[in-house]
DNA sequence: CGTCCAATTCGAGTTTTATCGAACTATCTT
DNA sequence: AAGATAGTTCGATAAAACTCGAATTGGACG
C-alpha cells in the first residue's frame, strides 16, 4: 500500500536561516544543491558523487531536515527539488544568490 | 605606534564559500554579525553576549579566518568591520542578502 | 511470493566544533 | 615600572558532524 512517506520537512515558518547556511556549508552537499538547481528534478541516485550511499542518504537528510531540499517518492525512487519558494519567502536572495555564486 | 597586526585573514582571492556560510551558520556569529552591519564599526568588547571572553574570542576567530570579518587594532581594542567589498565580489548578493533576511 | 532496486537506518569510529577557566600578550595610563 | 583594560591562547571537556559498512525498509515486477 502507498502510505505517503513520513519524510519530515520542516514548514515553512519554521526554516531556520543558521540551520539553512549550515546545510550549505558543506561541500558536497553545495554540489547536491547546485546539481538540482540546474536541473529542476534529480533523484538521489543520479548523482555520480564518489561516495557510499549511505553517505549521501546522510546529506540528503541534513538538506531535507533544514529545509533547503523536498523530497518526493516517485515509483521506487525519491525526486529532490529545491524548496526556493519556500527559501525566497522567508530569505528572500540568500539561496539565489548563494546558487549563483557557487556556480560561477 | 600602531604596529601593524599581524591577525591572519585570507586574501579575496582566498574567501570560500563553504567556509562563509559556516561562520555564519552560528546563532552567536550570526548576531556579531548583525550587529557590525548596524553598526559598521565594533570593538570586541562591545558586545553585550552573556558569553566568556575567550568564547567570544573563539567566534571572532572563526569570523576572521573565514574572511567575513576584518579586525584592526585602535589603541587597545579591536575594532571589527565586515568585509562586505571582498564578500560582494566573490559571492555577490550573497552576505547582503544573508544580513537583510537576518535582520527581519 | 521472491527478487531486484532505491534509499534509509543503525552502530561505530574519527574529526570538528563549541564552551569554559586560567594564563598570557599587547596597549594605554599613571 | 606598575596597574588596568582588551583580547588571545592554551588545555580540557562535551556535543555535534562526517564517514562508512552492514542490515533494513518500501516499492516495482516477474
């Protein structure tokens, strides 16, 4: 059966700006983001990170947890999506221009 | 004579943007921060954070070495300023837009 | 059902970070 | 030189974060 999956993102009211700029502050996590916001839609697999799964399952969670990315489960794999309107609300520029100027 | 200091902080060419938006994805930085881009001008010791001195003191380190912050000596204080040219430069729009959604 | 596939969870090991008090350095003042 | 003030550095501790392999869940499909 379907249940819709109890992954825990946060509303909107709660985004927490430290705890966005520290889920960004990593590496490879700002690879991740700069990845989705390229290409609209990218589920977790398609990334070619050299790194075990579980390792990026870790990443995944802090970006979903801070509210930077949604996740949504299509078929037996989960679609990654930057939460930017979300984001431009709350923050208004900080994530554009954070997305920007990684991927000068 | 003022002896010019030597406080290590990376050239503009140094600034990385993980290492920004870690420094600033501390709630204690975060409020240094606002409180020098108000300000423009702020000794260490002007900062009324229930906090001991060497905690502070860590902060300030970790603001200086990620390039956010610029610290001179006057007298015998150091007076903190943010290096919003450098910063702008590098990642533009982002530490302004970080400091205005900070500020809300 | 059994299997494959995508991704998460668990548990452990390592590293980084935050915090604090005590000792220290640098500068100004007297 | 002595004392006061402003910050830093040191050493220790505790909490948080990153990494990984092994075991596990959830859905698709024969």
């Amino acid at each position: 059966m379907t249940k819709c999956s109890e992954i825990r993102q946060p509303l909107r009211e709660e985004l927490f700006l430290p705890r966005v700029l520290h889920a960004l502050s990593d590496p490879v996590r700002m690879e991740i983001v700069l990845k989705i916001a390229r290409a609209g839609q990218v589920a977790c697999g398609a990334f070619d990170i050299p790194m075990p799964k579980s390792t990026l399952s870790h990443h995944f969670k802090v970006l979903r947890e801070s509210g930077v990315v949604a996740s949504r489960r299509e078929g037996n794999e989960l679609i990654n999506s930057l939460r930017l309107e979300d984001l431009e609300t709350r923050f208004p520029g900080v994530v554009q221009a954070i997305i920007a100027a990684g991927s000068r």
